[in-house]
C-alpha cells in the first residue's frame, strides 16, 4: 500500500479501516464476500424449515455401511480428543461452540460421523471447506492415516477483518499430518470447482464454511459431481437454512439422515442448545 493509502486509511473509522485493508488485500475475494451477505439477506425471506432429527442414524449409517455400531470409533477417538482439545488450550483456545469468532469447532458427534465414514469406506480422498482451528481436518488426516493413507484437501477463507486471528487456522493439525494436507486459502464459491477438477473423484466431502443456503447448494451441487457411487457428504449447522433439504429432495435414490450433534459446550443460538449435521450418501453402483 502507498504511503497516501495509509494516510487516508488512517482517518477512517476502525470497522471501515478493517473493510479497507480486506479490500486492498484480496479484492476478488473482499467483493465475493460482499455478495455473499447481499445473498444471504434476500434469504431472510425464504419459508423455514424445520429439521427432525433421525434418532437411530448412527446404528442405519453403520448398517447401510455393512459395519457394526459398536465399531472401534469410541476407543480410537477418545485420546485423540484429549489430544486436540489440549494442543487448542496450550494454545489459549477453548474448543467447543464459538471458539473461532462465532464459528464452531467440529463436535464428537458430526466428527464421529466423518471417523466411521472414512474408516468404513476406506476412504482416501477427502475433500472439506471450512477449517478454522482445524479440528474436522485433524480427524479426516487421522482417519486416513490408520486407513493406510490418502489425502485431504481444504478450502478456508479466514476471516478477511480479523487478520489478528489467522494464525489459529489449522491449530489442531500436528507438523506429522501436513504432508497430507493441502490447504487452499480462498472462498469456496472461488476455489472449489477448480480444486475438485484437479482433485478428481473423491470418497467425501465435509461442508463446515459458510452455512448460508445458496453456499451449501452450491458446494454439494460441485462435491456431488466429483463423489465416487457409495460415498457421501456431510453439512454441519443444517438447521442454519434449508438447504441440505433441498438437496436431499434433489436426489431421490440417495440415501440421508439428520443428526443431532453434541457439542461440548451448550450452543444456546441453536432451538436445542445443540444443532444438527446431515449425511447424504450417493447410490452404491
Ligand atoms: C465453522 S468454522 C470451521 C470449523 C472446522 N471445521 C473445525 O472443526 O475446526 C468455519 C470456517 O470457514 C471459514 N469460511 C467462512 N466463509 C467461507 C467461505 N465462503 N469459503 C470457505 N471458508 C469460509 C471461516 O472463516 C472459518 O474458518
């Protein structure tokens, strides 16, 4: 930026000088944002929709995936949630629901989702938009790695008026994993369709970024498109909008369920203090 820049900016109030520098910074993705809020405040008029949470999804998921529900998940997650949620407190972070901004970290439900899925398709390519402190991208590299391996690639657009917070993006991930990972800095309604025709097909796809329902049609719509037959997608924060429904009421032969998650800490923005995620499963062949 030029000096005059810096002089101008300087008299700015403090939000506006934040909105400036983004700006300055990445105007591409400073004016995809912008159209992203106009986008989500013509939604506010959309009819809402009300999710009933599928109480046995986790014994029909390991039943559609031929494993048994009382499959190894409990014993391998358990340390590796001390683990996580230790490397986030070292760090200042208290895990849970608004930890990031007001963003929430992955919780042992919508993660147990993603462990069981991974390990029982013996998944090896992942695909997740949303990353924060890195705690979903944490357990997909740990997954993969006891599956004997495979990659995940992330899309995280860090929040453009908080530069200040940009270095806890992917705190959970340990210096082991990164070899794995790939992780794109942008917005998903930029980077995803180009990352998925690099990527190829993939085994699954993890939306936790923008949960507005023009975005999350838009990432399954592209994820859907690149998943292999039998493999799935998991949205977190479905009753943020009613677009994982519609979704669902777009592909008839898929199979789908709404999940309660269980976050560790009370989530009282949500009607039940806790919030739900979906799975939708592409056809077998
Ligand atoms: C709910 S948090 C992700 C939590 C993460 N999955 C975890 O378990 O720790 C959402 C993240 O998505 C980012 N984000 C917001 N809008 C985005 C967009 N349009 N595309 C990609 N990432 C976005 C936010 O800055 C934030 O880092």
């Amino acid at each position: 930026m030029t000096p005059a820049a810096l002089g101008g900016l300087a008299r700015l109030p403090r939000a506006a000088r934040r909105a400036a520098r983004a700006l300055l910074a990445d105007p591409a993705e400073f004016i995809t944002r912008v159209a992203a809020e106009l986008r989500a405040l013509t939604e506010r008029n959309h009819p809402d929709f009300t999710y009933v949470v599928d109480e046995n999804w986790e014994a029909e998921l390991h039943d559609y995936l031929g494993a048994e529900t009382s499959c190894s998940s409990a014993a391998e997650l358990a340390p590796l949630w001390e683990d996580v949620v230790g490397t986030l407190a070292a760090a200042g972070v208290a895990a849970g629901p608004m930890s990031y901004l007001g963003w929430n970290d992955g919780d042992p439900a919508f993660i147990r989702a993603i462990w069981c899925l991974i390990r029982h398709l013996s998944a090896h390519r992942v695909v997740e938009t949303g990353v924060a402190h890195g705690v979903t991208s944490r357990f997909v590299l740990e997954a993969l790695a006891r599956n004997g391996g495979g990659h995940l690639w992330s899309i995280d657009l860090p929040p453009q008026l908080h530069p200040e917070l940009h270095w806890q993006i992917g705190l959970a991930v340990d210096a082991r994993l990164r070899d794995h990972w790939t992780l794109v800095a942008g917005s998903s309604r930029r980077r995803l369709p180009g990352l998925l025709k690099d990527v190829g097909s993939i085994d699954l796809f993890v939306h936790d970024s923008l949960h507005t329902e023009f975005n999350v049609l838009f990432e399954m719509h592209q994820a859907w498109k690149a998943l292999r037959p039998g493999g799935a997608i998991v949205v977190d924060d479905i009753d943020a909008n009613p677009g994982f429904h519609a979704f669902c009421m777009a592909v008839p032969h898929a199979r789908s369920w709404v999940c309660q998650s269980a976050p560790l800490r009370p989530d009282y923005r949500r009607s039940d203090d806790k919030g739900k995620f979906g799975i939708v499963m592409k056809e077998k062949k």
